[in-house]
C-alpha cells in the first residue's frame, strides 16, 4: 500500500495519467505525448529546469549547418562563450525541451538509410536537458535514473551505463568520476561499461566545446540475462537510449584539449526510441508516432497493409515505402513549415531529394495515385500539432507545396524520359550511355540516379560510369572550394572561448556601445555624428589576447566604449578610422567591426605600435552610415508595407543591409504581381512624404513582447531591447491592449536608424523572384539610386516599346523574330548588369571594372545604361571572353571634354593589350588580348587619372 501511495503520488506531481513500463503488457501503455510531457515536467517542475520552445530546424546564425540536427544547436553560442551578456540565453541556467531536428545531407545523413530498417529518420524529436555552469555529472547522471527507472518504471536490470575509459595518446585518464557516480546510484559493476574515444568522447566540431559522456542503453530481451557484450555492438536488442555529455574541455586547432573555464551539461534522448521502449515495441514505425501515418497510407494506396517486414523477407519492397513515405512526409510538414522548401542548394535541395524520394515511393512501389504525400498532412498535424501548433496553422501551405512540388517532378520524370529516349536513338551501337546527358539529368532536372540505371538496363545499355564519377567528383570539390573571400578576417575579430573567459576574469567590462546612436540633426536637416574618445582594452591577434601590436600587424582592438556599430541584426557594419590622441595624421582604418560575447572588435591595420591603455578617437565613415541608416529605416518601412498590400500572413525570413542597396525575404502565398509591388512602393512614399519621426526606446524584453502587431524575427534579443516604432511614440504602442502598432511599422531592432523618414527621399524596388516555392526577395535602393533606378527603368520600357511596336508592324518572318527576341534579351541583361555596376560603384566619378557580357553590343549598352543612371561619370568596361579576347566599351562624361576624350582612352586600353580600338570623343569601343588585361586595367585608371586631374 505504501508503494502504491508513493506511485501516484509522483505521478499526480507530473500529471501523468499512466501507469507503464516495460514489464507490462501494450495495453495502457502511454502515448507519445504523454511520454514527451512527463519529460518535460519532470525537469521543469522537480529540477527546476525553463522549458524552452523547439527552435525552428532552419538554423539561425550557423551556415555550416543544413538542418538543426541536435538539440544542443540553439545553445550553441553559450558553449562557445561568445552569447551576449544581455541577451535572454544568457540568463539561462537550467533547460530542457525538446527539438525538432533533421538529419539529411551533410555529416549527419541519414537518407538513403531511412525505410531500409526500422529505426533511421530524416526528422526526429530530440529529448534534452542542459547546464550551462550549474549542475554536472552526479546530478545529471541522478536525475537520468530516477526519470527512466521511478517516473518511465524502466526496469533497472534492463538498463545499461557507458563511460569514457580515457585515451593515452591525448593525456586524458578514464572518467572515474562519472563512473563511480552510477555505482553510488546503484548501477551494477557488471552495467557499467568503459569505452573508448570513439564511442564516449564526443566533439562539436573539429575544433570547439567537447567531453567526455555517457550513454544510457536498453535491453529489449531481459529476462535476467547479462547483455554487457552486446553494448555498442550494433545490436538491434540493445540500443542506445540517452546520453549525457559532460563538455569540460575545448579542442584547439592545433588538436590539443585544454579545460573550459565553465561545465555544462548537454543530454539528449531521441523520443522515437524511447516511446519504442515504453510502449513494449521492437520498431519505432509500431508506435503511436507512426501507426496513424502508416494507416493513412493504407487507406490511400488500397494496397497490402504495412507489416514491419525489411530485408528479404519484404518483397517488391512494399514495407520499405511505407516508411519512407511516413517518414518523408513528416520531414517535408516540420521543414516547410519552419520556412525551407524544396529548392535547388542546401538545405532546400536536401528537401527535394527527400520529396521526390517520397513520390516516387507512392507511386512506384505503392501504386499510389497523385496527391497521397499531401494527403498525409491532416494525420501528421494530428499526432505532432499539439507539441508543434505551428503545424496547424500552416497545414494548408504545407500540402500545397507538396502538391506543387510533386507536379513538377512528375513532368520532370516525363521530359527525363523523352531526353534519355532521344538520346539513345542517336547513340552509335554499343556505347555507353553519355555521362555528361546523365549527369544534366541528375543536376538540372532532379532525375533520380537509380531510375536512369533502371530505363537504361531495360534498354540493355549501360552508363558510362567511369566519366559520370569524374563529373560528380568535380562537382563536389568545386562546392567544397576553400572560404568565399573575405572570410579570413575572422581569425581576429571571432574571440575564441578561453580568450573570452580570460577577459572575464581580469574584470575587463564589455564595450559600452551606446554612442553609436548619438547622432543628431543639424539646423539644416544634416545628420551630425559625434566622434567618441575610448581607451585600448586589449588586443587579440593569432588567437590570443596581447597587449602590444606591431606596425603592419592586423589585429583586433577591443575598447571601453565605441561609436562604430558592429555587424549584427542584418545590418553591415560600420566603417571608419582611429587616431592616437593628439596625433591627428596618424590612421588606424578600421575595416570590419564584431561583436562577440559584449566585446565589441575592431579590425584594424596598426600602422604603428598599439598598446593596452592607450588613448584614441574614432571617426565612423558618415557618409556609407548614414546610407546604412536609410536604407535599415527603409527595410522596416518595407516590411510594414509588404504585410499592408499582401496581407498579414506576411512573415519575414531574412534581411541585409548595406550602404548600397537593401534586401528582404519573405513568405509569400503566391507570385507578387507588378501592381502589388507598385503598391508597397507608395505605401512606403506615403510615410517618406508625411516626415514620420523615428522613434526608439530601451524596454524590457518581456513587456515588449506584449505589443500588438510588433515584428520580430526568430533571433535571441537582449535584455532590456530596443524598440524602433515609426510615427507613434513608443510609450503608446507599450500602452495595454493599444493597436497603435497594428497601424505602423514597430519592430525590434537593435540597428541604426534614421530620426526622421523623409531623409529618405524615395524607394524603388529594382528586383523580386522567388528563391523556392513559398519565399521570395525582394531588392530595393533609396534616394538618388532610387530616382537613378526610375529613370533606367522608364528608358527601358521605352526601348522595350520600340521593340514590340516594330514587332507588329513588320512580317513575322522566323529570322527577324529571333533578332527582336535577342534585342530584347540583349535589353534586359543590359539593365541587369547596369544595376549591379551601379551599387557596387556608387557615386564615383570614373568606373573601370570587368564584366561578363555576351557581345561587344551589350557590354556597349551597360555602360551607356551606367552613364544614364549616373549623370558626370566616365565609364569603361572590359569583358573577357572564352575565346581569349577581351571586348572593351567605354564612354567619357560630356563634363570632361575636350580633355578626356573616349576614343583616346579605348586606344591606349586596347593598345595595351596588343588590340584595336576607335570611336568618337563621347563613346569608343575595341578589342584586344586577355594576356594584357591586368595591364589595360591599370593603364585605364591612370589614363583617366591624368586627364580628370588636369
């Protein structure tokens, strides 16, 4: 009785209406949401742990991910050190949750694996509790037991332990520690197991965070037998249920391990297994998780049930396709849901993959007829939407992509097809089916490689799979090409943990960032920027704090305070210099600004020596400044308007700013029609034109998060966080229950800002197209780019209307349609390549640069288009070609004759390469050698040097 009483007793404390374990029969055996509960529960209201959301598996800040593949990924910048000491994530202690999480593509790839048995997935749930410099091993390892052996009633004696038997070869010993703490739990001898590395050492990458852990794995068999040697032996009887990583050390990138300067605690135990294990099941595929799917599946097919048979025993493969499908179809809900669709790179081609995997297993193998995948949505939602109820409310989305995606991968299949049919009718007798054919298959049209090697074995031909593995090979080292350029700065601007810890402990405050904002108008509307006396923190080059740099040397300067903003929130950062106190002629640049755990680091050049404790001032570059302010201002402006005119539906899925141009994602139902761009455009002249005041405040996060109609995008804020509301005073949209902020743009944002909207002058949107199904870009400029942007597009219509009134007036002969069509094209590429040359030079009075151009014709129109775009600009343009010829155009601003003339400059360009060149003063065009190229580029700039300086 008394046992009894103790029983429900724990169980009215975690409010689980079940009693089970393995020992008894399937019948009362908990649901899966109720086993997800009660972990959740007991860590939340026994050990005192926040119950956080899943994250999105869209990472966030992480592009060497494709997917959030573990629970520990949101958590990340608290291992690594580098979390901001204000932010929410900062504050957390104690944690658990549990997170959606995908393997497929990458290093954790579990696809090809997945409906081959009866335990692999693409999407799965990840059970987790964390420490962050709290608790660690003996009372992770305590709270593990008493979940599974007192609240689950796992049964002790099916139960083993594993810990880390140390390695020699890196100095580490065995971990006693954590073995000894299962043994004063009770654990058997016999169940405590030491093993090596490779099993109990686990790393986060190959370099960072890492430690030893400890696996907690199950017995299905029991019966009193010892099952020690079968413990991470691949044995489908015992399996791996949890394990608990103790992170103590961090890898260096020389390969040694040195201590972290705080323990955290990172488990994770897979809700799939475990509910396996709860419900008296072999297969995760017979829980209540999937038995739902699998009869939906059934009823939508009319085939044979599913079964549970793999390997041989299932013939045709039928069992097989039941799992995928269900597996697929609850990978494809969670993604698109979470804002990835099935596109053409990363993450997005990973989910095509999974998609049509999924189809041609419906119809393939279960004979299915269109539209089963979508038809599964309503019972996937059933079983996951009351963990995840951003499910629900995106149910219909999500079947319409399905739909659409299984669309045009069945015309897909059929154009496949028609190509591998002509092309075999023009192959010469046994050869080879073409590698290059297969290969544009499989890359362009998403054609399955096993179905090319199935229609080519019926035909009795075979693939030319010696070429086809040189093209795939190619193709993989020309994605895996070293970091993009620019990326190297990272090395001193990216502090590293212990450099972080060391700043800690010597008391060394965070950068006090507020001056960036101390900025005003002046009495004639100009923006005045204050520049900001600091002292030298600390320095940090090659990985490592110092306190004196070098002249020449590149480092990273942290100061007390500084002015510059660092790059964060989508906005690029800040530009500008440093001098010594009182040496007004000596410049530090600083090139590149970074924030990383409260430490504001500066990217400088010493040109002479820089020490700890000395005095500067700084000076941010005002003009691309104030460009990034209007150009932030007016992407909050765009965000408000594209959710006016397209409705409220309307999310945010990314942004970046830059002094030259802004660009924003979003969710989109459908195409955005010109006529619905046009409107967001006056929307956003509407607010320009009223001079709407900008106005901001520091709030806590909290009461922030109560405003109406605020936007935030799925990033971690600190604590307090700045609201930017344009037009209605922060305190009123704070106001309870005011809907001040449904009628304007109010967002969080910690980026610089405009005070008053009309400095913005205009905004054009000079480009939108969808990046998948379901997101599209939008990119737009401001001010005198946007009146720049308006003018070349009215030319272009106006060309584009000489061409269509020529088209009806002549005869619609078959040649002189293709010259009207290449005009048209030559057109459009031309306003295209002109928009970009602008951007990347904006307001300079001479551009020389290279570009791709199919003609010297067009490369004439691009810089014609950049002359009208930009009024007092010279312009020459070089365009190598495959051939080895360089095509050379130029035109010469009518400001600067007759000093500076077009012709004279195209032939002492072309000259240089060994070419030809003629024209007028105004425009002169020519060719010459790609040898001499390097040399025509500088032979230009000095020719235009000479004559502008005249």
């Amino acid at each position: 009785m008394a046992a009894a009483g103790r029983l429900r007793r724990r169980l009215l404390l975690l409010a689980v209406p079940w009693r089970c374990s393995p020992r008894r029969g399937a019948a009362g055996c908990p649901p899966a949401g109720q086993v997800r509960a009660a972990f959740l529960r007991f860590f939340e209201e026994r050990h005192g742990h926040r119950r956080l959301p899943s994250a999105p598996v869209r990472p966030r800040g992480d592009p060497r991910l494709l997917f959030v593949n573990a629970g520990m990924n949101q958590f990340k910048p608290i291992f690594l050190g580098t979390v901001h000491p204000r932010s929410e994530l900062a504050q957390h202690r104690r944690v658990v949750n549990s997170q959606k999480c995908v393997r497929a593509g990458g290093k954790h790839n579990d696809l090809e694996d997945v409906g081959r048995d009866t335990y692999h997935h693409t999407f799965f749930e990840m059970l987790g509790n964390w420490s962050f410099g709290d608790y660690f091993k003996e009372e992770a390892c305590s709270m593990a037991w008493e979940l599974l052996t007192e609240v689950y009633e796992i049964p002790k004696d099916r139960l083993y332990v594993t810990y880390f038997a140390g390695d020699s070869s890196l100095g580490l010993s065995a971990d006693e520690e954590c073995r000894d703490v299962w043994l004063c739990l009770g654990v058997p001898a016999s169940h405590v197991l030491p093993f090596p590395l490779k099993d109990n050492f686990w790393e986060m990458g190959d370099t960072g965070p890492c430690g030893p852990c400890t696996e907690i794995h199950y017995d299905h068999m029991g019966g009193g037998r010892n099952a020690a040697a079968l413990v991470n032996q691949g044995s489908p009887d015992v399996v791996e249920i949890w394990n608990l990583v103790f992170m103590q050390y961090s890898r260096e990138v020389e390969g040694n391990l040195l201590p972290l300067p705080q323990h955290h605690v990172d488990t994770g135990m897979g809700l799939e297994r475990l509910v396996t294990v709860l419900q008296n099941k072999r297969s995760n595929y017979d829980t209540d998780l999937f038995t739902p799917i699998l009869d939906a599946i059934h009823k939508g097919c009319g085939g044979p049930r599913y079964q549970g048979l793999v390997g041989d025993a299932d013939v045709g493969h039928v069992n097989m396709a039941y799992r995928v499908v269900a597996d697929h179809v609850r990978a494809l809900c969670v993604c698109i849901t979470d804002g990835i669709y099935p596109g053409f790179s990363g993450a997005e081609l990973v989910l095509r993959r999974i998609l049509r995997r999924a189809v041609r297993f419906c119809s393939e193998v279960l004979h299915a007829p269109p539209g089963l995948l979508a038809s599964l949505v309503p019972t996937v939602v059933e079983v996951l939407g009351d963990a995840y109820p951003e499910l629900t409310k995106n149910a219909d989305q999500i079947m319409d992509v399905i739909n659409e995606n299984e669309a045009a991968f069945q015309s897909s299949l059929e154009r496949g097809r028609r190509i591998i049919e002509r092309t075999v009718q023009q192959m010469e007798p046994s050869t080879n089916f073409p590698a290059e054919v297969a290969w544009s298959l499989y890359g362009n049209l998403g054609f399955p490689l096993d179905l090319i090697d199935l229609i080519l074995e019926e035909k009795g031909i075979s693939l030319d799979s010696a070429a086809f593995n040189e093209l795939a090979l190619e193709d993989a080292k020309r994605k895996a090409g070293g970091p993009p350029a620019g990326q190297l700065e990272d090395t001193n601007t990216r502090l590293d943990v212990h450099s972080l810890a060391q700043l800690r402990s010597n008391n060394v405050p965070a950068t006090d960032d507020s001056p960036k904002y101390a900025y005003t108008l002046g009495q004639h509307g100009q923006y005045e920027f204050s520049p900001c006396q600091a002292t030298v923190l600390m320095l940090y080059r090659d990985q490592s704090l110092q306190k004196e740099v070098g002249a020449g040397q590149r480092c990273g300067v942290i100061l007390d305070r500084t002015n510059f903003y660092a790059e964060q929130g989508g906005q690029a950062s800040d530009q500008g210099y440093m001098i010594h106190l009182g040496q007004q002629d000596i410049l530090f640049p600083v090139e590149s600004v970074r924030l990383c755990g409260g430490y504001v680091i500066h990217e400088v050049t010493a040109v002479e020596t820089l020490r700890a404790g000395d005095q500067v001032q700084l000076f941010v570059d005002e003009a691309q400044r104030l460009a990034c302010m209007t150009n932030h201002t007016a992407t909050h402006l765009l965000n408000f308007a594209l959710r006016r005119i397209l409705g409220d539906n309307t999310e945010q899925r990314g942004s970046h700013v830059t002094a030259e141009w802004l660009r924003f994602d979003f969710d989109t139902k459908g195409p955005v029609t010109v006529e619905q761009l046009q409107q967001v455009e006056q929307v956003v002249q509407d607010v320009i034109k009223r001079n709407e005041v900008v106005h901001t405040a520091e709030v806590p996060l909290m009461l922030a998060r109560r405003v109406q109609g605020l936007r935030a995008v799925d990033e971690g804020y600190p604590d307090p966080v700045r609201i930017v509301s344009l037009g209605v005073p922060v305190e009123s949209v704070l106001t309870c229950n005011s809907e001040a902020a449904m009628q304007t743009s109010v967002e969080l944002c910690c980026g610089t800002h405009l005070l008053q909207t009309g400095a913005m002058e205009d905004l054009a949107i000079i480009s939108e197209r969808q990046l998948v199904k379901g997101i599209s870009r939008v990119i737009a400029v401001t001010g005198r780019q946007a009146k720049q942007a308006r003018e070349a597009g009215q030319c272009l219509a106006m060309e584009v209307d000489s061409v269509s009134l020529r088209m009806k007036k002549r005869s619609t002969s078959i040649p002189e349609m293709q010259n009207l069509s290449k005009e048209v094209g030559q057109l459009t590429k031309a306003e295209e390549k002109a928009q970009s040359m602008l951007a990347k030079h904006c307001n300079q009075p001479v551009i020389i640069d290279t570009v791709p151009a199919d003609s010297l014709s067009i490369l004439m129109k691009v810089v014609n288009q950049l002359c009208d775009k930009s009024p007092g600009t010279s312009v020459m343009l070089l365009s190598p070609q495959a051939s080895g010829e360089v095509l050379c155009a130029c035109q010469v601003s009518k400001n600067c004759l007759p000093e500076f003339s077009a012709a004279d400059w195209a032939v002492a360009v072309c000259t240089q390469m060994e070419g030809k060149a003629g024209g007028s003063p105004v425009v002169a065009k020519g060719s010459g050698n790609a040898k001499g190229m390097q040399g025509a580029l500088t032979t230009a700039l000095e020719f235009a040097q000479s004559k502008l300086l005249k």
